[in-house]
C-alpha cells in the first residue's frame, strides 16, 4: 500500500463527485421517461390492441437481443442521419431510456398477467371493460409484485450509464478516465471509481429494500 497514491484520490474528489452527479441527473432523466414509456407498452401488451402488441413485441425483442452499448451507437450517431439530433447529454438519456423502458414493459406485463384470470372475469361480468379491468383491477394489484424488479431495473441503468462514457459524457466513468489520463493512476482512480458506484447502488439498495417493506 505503500505504492498507492492517495493525492490523486483527493485530487480526484471534487471532479468524482460532479461526474457522479451528472450520472444521477442522466439516471433519474431516463429513469422518468423509460418509466412512463415502459408502463404504457406494458398496459398494452396486456391489452387487447393486437396491432399495437406486435410492434411493441418486437420492439422489446430487439431491446433484450441487442447490447446497450450498441443501442447507445445507434442513438449517437445514426439519429441525426434521419434528422433527430440531440446533445450528448440527451443522447444518454435517450439511449438508456430506450434500452431500460423494454425492460420495464416486460415487467409491467408478467405482473399484469401473474394476477388471477378471475379477476379480470369478475370485472368484466360486472360491466367493466377490459381496459378499466386493468387500470383499475390488475395495475393496483400487481404493483407489489412489480416493485422487486422494477427498483433492479433502477440499479441496472446507474450501472448501464457508465457506458456513456464512450460518447464523451464526462459522467462518472469518463470522469475517471480523464483524470488517469492526466495523473497516470489507473488502479487508484478505477478504485475509487468502484467505491462511488458501490456507495450510489449501497443507497439505491436501501431505498428498494424499503419500498418493499412498505408495500408488502
């Protein structure tokens, strides 16, 4: 240990601490937007919109068959071709939002569909259609199923943002690289890069651990 240089810890501390920052700002951003494109595929998928459900069917396919990283690309550098042009910041947001929503949809459907079938015929005996059976049977019901997987889902986009680093965001990974690059301590900054990561996914564990009691 007596080889590690701790001033690049410290000299690392203030510039760490803004690229986690910018990791939180692009995690909560593309957190909101996967979470209300996710829950509205997935109140589809479980509905009765045939032409809808294909599309979102292979959209899905294509999220869970593909790298993130890849997805990150295609957002970069292939959207501005077709006229959608975005900052860096932004393309992040994007491309994790696109990547973490399909998750999302396939979650909100199993626990859509893990609710007995008798609800849903009760519902619609008493003159519910089968919109209202979800919206106001089945959603409320399934949400204590869908939290476990949907808080992972949290923790697996945090940990997916460090991709982003590729397309020059200065989140928390680049924010690493850069300062290696400049000090020439890869093992004291990819260190201290493991121990923010692991105190920002130790928080968010806390949180989902919590909700899950309050659910249950």
């Amino acid at each position: 240990m007596g080889d590690f240089d701790w001033g690049a810890i410290w000299y690392g501390v203030p510039y760490m601490l803004q690229g986690a920052l910018v990791t939180l700002e692009i995690s909560i951003c593309a957190m909101i937007v996967a979470s209300v494109v996710g829950l509205v595929m997935g109140l589809i998928s479980a509905s009765d919109l045939r032409v809808l459900k294909v599309f979102i069917r292979a959209y899905v396919y294509f999220v869970r068959g593909t790298p993130a990283l890849v997805q990150i690309f295609l957002v970069y550098f292939a959207l501005p071709r077709i006229g959608f042009e975005f900052s860096a910041f932004w393309s992040g947001v994007v491309a994790l939002a696109f990547n973490s929503a399909g998750f999302i949809a396939e979650i909100v459907r199993a626990g859509l569909q893990s609710i007995d079938a008798g609800q849903s015929e009760a519902a619609l005996s008493i003159g519910m259609t089968n919109r209202q059976s979800i919206m106001f049977i089945l959603l409320p019901q399934s949400l204590r199923r869908m939290t476990p997987p949907l808080t992972n889902e949290v923790i697996t986009l945090v940990k997916s943002s460090s991709l982003l680093s590729v397309i020059s965001i200065t989140e928390l990974t680049r924010t690493a690289q850069l300062i290696i690059a400049e000090r020439f301590v890869p093992f004291e900054l990819y260190a201290a890069l493991a121990v923010y990561y692991l105190v920002i996914i130790s928080v968010l564990s806390w949180c989902s651990e919590y909700l899950e009691k309050r659910m249950a």
